[in-house]
C-alpha cells in the first residue's frame, strides 16, 4: 500500500488546477506548472483537495510518486522552492552577471554557469556563517522543484566540497564532516 498517494493534497485559494486524462496544470500566483499523469493513477478534486487513485495494486509504486509530484507543483506555484549553496575556498568568487553565474574556483580559468529558464539567483556574503574559509552564498529559486534540484547538483558538480578542508560548492543546510588529515609521527 502506498502511504504516500492516499495523503489529500490540500489546494490553496489562489491556486487552480485542472486535471486532464495525461496532465494535471497548476496555475499559481507564482506561474504555471504541468505534471503528467502516469498510467493507472487518476486525479479527482472535491472541496478544494485533490486526491490520486489507482487503478489497481500493480499500480503502487507509480501512486505516491505521482501523488508527490503533483503536490510539489501545488506548493511550488504557491509559494515557491529555494536552495543555498555556499562558496567556500581561499579565492574562490562568485558573481552574478545576468542570467549566469561567473565562478573562480581554483582552476586556471573562469567558469561561467547559465542558469535554466524558471530559476533565479542571488549572491551575497552571509556574516553568520561559522564556516573557515568561506566566501559566498548563492540562493537559487524557481517553482519547479525538479529542475532547482537538479541546478542545485551541477553546480555541486563544478567543485565537489574537499574532504579535508571543505572547500568547493556545497550545499549549506547539509552539514559536512571533515576528515582528520595526516598525523607525523
């Protein structure tokens, strides 16, 4: 039994949704989301909740994830997904110049990150941080959680955090231990 795709999805009083035998569309204040409906799994709206039904239980492991996607469109044209990553390295820079991201982070030339079309960025230098070494902090946002997840991780992928000292981009609600370097004996 899927747990998950027997939970309401509670529709908000600005959103609205329209379900169609593929898609279901969400329309927000934020802007608008498409989620496609896989094969088994129906959508019904009563008293402003949603709610996904399958077919039958060969159809269990595609309800929840169905069920999950459509309420990520929900809460994302509602009121949106966020995603910090921190820049962290002696000389490590970032600067927004756009719609792109220019990195320098240790390598003999600059790297400039497009960022996709539904996802924005902002740039600053957080004081708080306890991080040695730190430099900046980049917020991304968009409504569709996917794809700020997945900008989230190629810019992950640009430096890997170092296992020693931390230094890279990284992820700032994720805290990261650090190994012990060599000890001389």
């Amino acid at each position: 039994m899927s747990r998950v795709g027997k939970k309401i999805i509670a529709i908000p009083k600005d959103v609205k949704v329209n379900i169609t035998e593929t898609e279901v569309e969400v329309q927000g204040p934020k802007g608008n989301l498409t989620t496609p409906i896989p094969a088994g799994v129906t959508f019904k709206i009563e008293d402003s909740q949603l709610t996904a039904e399958r077919r039958n239980d060969q159809h269990t492991a595609i309800h929840g994830t169905a069920r999950a996607l459509v309420a990520n469109a929900i809460e994302g044209v509602s009121k949106g997904f966020a995603q910090e990553m921190d820049v962290v390295g002696v000389g490590y820079k970032a600067e927004l110049k756009g719609k792109s991201i220019h990195f320098a982070l240790g390598y003999s030339h600059p790297i400039e990150f497009v960022l996709p079309d539904g996802i924005t960025a902002k740039v600053e230098k957080i004081t708080q941080r306890q991080i040695t070494q730190y430099q900046t902090t980049i917020t991304l946002s968009g409504i569709d959680k996917h794809l700020l997840g997945q900008t989230a991780a190629n810019m992950n992928r640009l430096r890997k955090p170092d296992p020693y000292k931390g230094k890279g981009v990284r992820y700032a609600d994720r805290p990261m231990k650090l190994k012990p370097g060599k000890t001389g004996k």
